[in-house]
C-alpha cells in the first residue's frame, strides 16, 4: 500500500527543532511558491539529512537520513507578497534514524500526509493523516522531549517559539529514542 508524506528540509528543520523558529517556519520562497500556484503542480520537496547532539532529543546523538525519500508539495494558496501561506505535501518517506553512539538505527516510516498553514508570526498549524517524525526539545512541546513517528489523525502546532503541540483525534507515538537507545 503505497502512503503519502509531508517532510521536506525546512519542515523536518521545524519538526525536529534543530533551527530558530524564524528560519523553521520560512516555507518555500516566494518565486517557488508563486510558480507552484500559477502551475497548480506538484513539485519535489526532498529532506536533508540531519544531526542532533546527545541530549537534544536523546540521550545520545542521533543521525537521521532519509532512505526513501518521494515527496512533493503543492502551495495551496500564497500571500499577496507571493509567499506561501498553504501547501499541501505528500509522497513516501522512509528515514533511517541511527544512535551514533552505538550506530543502532530503525528505518522510520514517516510517509503521512499533511497540509501546512505558514502564519505571518512564524508559527505554523498542521492537519495530518499518518505518520510523521517529530521531534521535540526539553519542555518544548506537550510530548516528553524526544524523537517520535506520530501516527493516525491530528493536528500539531508549531508555536511563534518553536513550541509543539500534537492533538490526536486518533492516533499513536512511537518513541525512536528507546527504539535505537
């Protein structure tokens, strides 16, 4: 059964909290954003690779890498300054999330779908179906600080300072610190 994702650089960035808000929550650039509207198509939105020092997230420093990696995005609606205001993203995502300390991994299946409201604050709002990785600091969020697969029908919210909130209609977390710890 093929799933559909939402993951892409600047939205992993934001998920796992490894950048300031600001640069977090930017979305697509203005030219992209603009030419993903006019053409109503959509377009590929890859993920980097990326790094969190022990404590962060774990205990230990983790790697995380994508090993399958199909996702696209499609901007919904832009601001008048040609900014994207929604975007809808979709597309498999398989990223394998490795303890450096011991090089332990689990391939994390992040392939759900979503889409993105980019607020003028900086702050983002998200309605998803299926999995997503999340990853939250020390009392940055409602979840414990830690790396997980939120699974089912919820919305997360990204606040102006990074702080998440997941509110499950239905749904599961998977912890990926004691999975690979």
């Amino acid at each position: 059964m093929r799933r559909t994702t939402l993951v892409l650089p600047v939205l992993v960035t934001a998920l796992l909290g490894t950048a300031p808000p600001a640069t977090a929550a930017s979305g697509p650039g203005p030219a992209a954003a603009a030419s993903a509207a006019q053409g109503t198509r959509w377009e590929p939105a890859p993920s980097a690779p990326w790094d969190v020092p022990a404590g962060a997230r774990c205990d230990f420093p983790v790697h995380g890498e994508p090993v399958v990696d199909e996702v696209v995005r499609r901007v919904l609606e832009t601001r008048p300054d040609g900014s994207a205001k929604r975007v809808a993203y979709k597309g498999d995502l398989v990223i394998r999330v490795t303890n450096q300390e011991t090089g332990a991994w689990y391939d994390a299946d992040a392939s759900g779908t979503a889409v993105v409201e980019y607020r003028t604050d900086g702050s983002q709002f998200w309605t998803v179906l299926g999995p997503v990785l999340v990853g939250v600091g020390e009392n940055g969020g409602n979840l414990a600080r830690g790396l997980y697969i939120v699974d089912g029908a919820y919305t997360l919210e990204i606040g102006p300072t990074g702080y998440k909130t997941v509110t499950m209609a239905a749904g599961t977390t998977d912890d990926l610190c004691a999975r690979i710890g």
